[in-house]
C-alpha cells in the first residue's frame, strides 16, 4: 500500500474543554521525539508529502518538543508540507513567531476561532478569543500562513461576517466557516446556509444537512493517508483510531475486533512503520469496508 501522507496526534495534551472532544484531563501522552525520529526516519521521509498536525484528544503545539519536531521533518525532507490544527491558546507570542520561521509558504496553521470575544469560548471551553489572536497575529506577520476556522453555530452565525472582516485585520490568508461534526440542544445547528471551506484536507465531515453533497470515500485510499495517535497507534484515520475503552473491552462490530487482536502489529512502540503500513489489517479494513460498523456510521458506506 502506497503512504504518503499522515495525520499526527503527537500528544493528549489540551487545556480546552470542547463539548465534543475526546480529550480527558487526566489523560498525558506524548509521543517522544526519539520515538518520531526512529519511526519516520530520513528514508522513510523521502516517501512522505504531506504531515497533518491534528488530534482527536489534544492539541499539537501543546506537545513540549513541538518545535523539535517540526525543525526535523522539514529537515529530514524539506519538500515536504505541514499543516498545524491548533486551538492557538498557548505560549507567548514569541513561540509562534519562531514556529513561523520553520515553516516555508505551502505549509499552513489553522487556528480555530469559533466566534468572536463574546462566543468564542461558548465551544472553546476555556480559550480565551483575545489570547488566541495575539498568537496568531505575531505568527501571520512573522511570515507564517494562517487560516481562521470558524465552527458555525447558532449562537455565532450572526458574526461570521465581522469575523471575516477581524480575519483581514489580523493578517489570515482566508477565513474557513465549517460545519460541527456534532450538534445538540445546547451547540445547535445553525439556521443560516453557508459554504462550508474546510481546508484540512483529509477531512470528511458526515451531517444530515450536507450528505447530499459528500460522496462516501475512504481517505486512507483515496488520500494515501493514515492515522497515527498518541498511543502510537497506525490507523486508517481518526474514526477508526483506537479509543480506550476499545483496547480493554472491544465493542460489537468488525472493525473493533480486528483492530484488537493486532494492537501491538500496529503501533509503532512494537514495530516499524514500514511493517505496519504492509500488515494485513489495512487491506482487510478496504475489503470489509462496506461491513464494518464504523466507516458505515461515520462515511456512509
């Protein structure tokens, strides 16, 4: 199987409380940065394209080596282009100037905004709107490429083109409204029609409101994509990423089984990415994908 790119979560770590998240403050994870330069070697690296900084748990820049990291992979292949998903609500401004300075034109951070000072932290549990600016304002004029996400609700629909204009001000290449992957009585479902500009890429976000206009495909095939989580864990993505109550008692459906019974062929503390990518499991998921549970709940097939 051919692999060229990857979405990364390098740690568990995450000061947010998003109502959808998988986060859990108790939870502290990271993969060590000896434990990525092993896995994604020099050689290795002249394979990749494209690296996707992205968790279902927590926050990469929250990751205390985050820099290290990012200074080896554009080292290890300096064509190669990152993109950074990132709440934004840490370090000084200086951090972000520096991470800047890593990073060439094609590669991008996407900071989510879900709002503007009085609704930004109505999902953005404990982020504060101003905080996240000044970062992302000292990383835009330090040369970086930044991109404003703005998760649209019914409580923050009435702001989308203030945040617009704000967005220009503070030097964004684009602002990026996006559809939840989830919405309750609490977080409801916007009333206004929009098109949704997500630019992550590799994402494929499954709701009732734009079904009609997503064709179900698998990301691992068609984006040559896999996933790797905290745990060290390869996946097809972060749908079928391990959870943990998945690892101690497996759920009913296909995928959880099988997942299972190859937990230690599949992360990369045990083996090597390269014996990993050619196990048997990922042709099973793309022979089965039509049955298992999961790619039937989350991408429609």
């Amino acid at each position: 199987m051919d692999i060229t790119k990857f979405e990364m979560e390098l740690t568990s770590l995450c000061s947010l409380h998003c109502f959808a998240c998988a986060h859990k403050d108790n939870l502290k994870v990271n993969l060590s940065y000896e434990q990525i330069v092993s896995s994604f070697h020099p050689e290795f690296m002249k394979k990749m394209n494209f690296f996707s900084f992205c968790g279902a748990r927590g926050d990469c820049s929250y990751h205390p080596r985050f820099l290290d990291i990012v200074k080896y992979f554009k080292t290890a292949n300096p064509k190669i282009t990152l993109q950074i998903q990132t709440n934004g609500s840490i370090h000084p401004p200086s951090w972000w100037e520096e991470l800047a300075s890593l990073l060439s034109g094609k590669d991008c951070v996407i900071f989510a905004l879900d709002g503007l000072e009085d609704t930004h932290a109505i999902h953005r549990r404990g982020s504060d709107f101003n905080k996240v600016i000044s970062n992302a304002e000292a990383f835009n004029k330090a040369g970086g490429t930044s991109y404003w996400q703005f998760i649209v609700f019914r409580h923050n629909q009435h702001q989308l083109e203030e945040a617009e204009k704000v967005s220009i001000e503070k030097g964004f290449a684009d602002f990026d409204p996006i559809y939840s992957r989830k919405y309750t009585p609490l977080y409801q479902h916007p009333t206004i029609e929009f098109k949704d500009k997500d630019k992550t890429g590799l994402f494929y976000c499954k709701t009732k409101e734009n079904q009609a206009i997503h064709k179900p495909f698998c990301r691992m095939v068609r984006c040559q994509t896999l996933h790797l989580d905290c745990y060290g864990m390869v996946s097809p993505c972060d749908y079928l990423a391990v959870l943990d109550k998945r690892i101690i008692h497996p759920v009913s459906g296909k995928h959880n089984i099988m997942f299972y019974k190859n937990f230690k062929k599949l992360n990369i503390h045990h083996n090597s990415l390269e014996d990993i990518i050619n196990s048997e499991y990922f042709k099973w998921v793309v022979d089965n994908i039509h049955e298992n549970n999961i790619c039937s709940k989350y991408c429609g097939f």
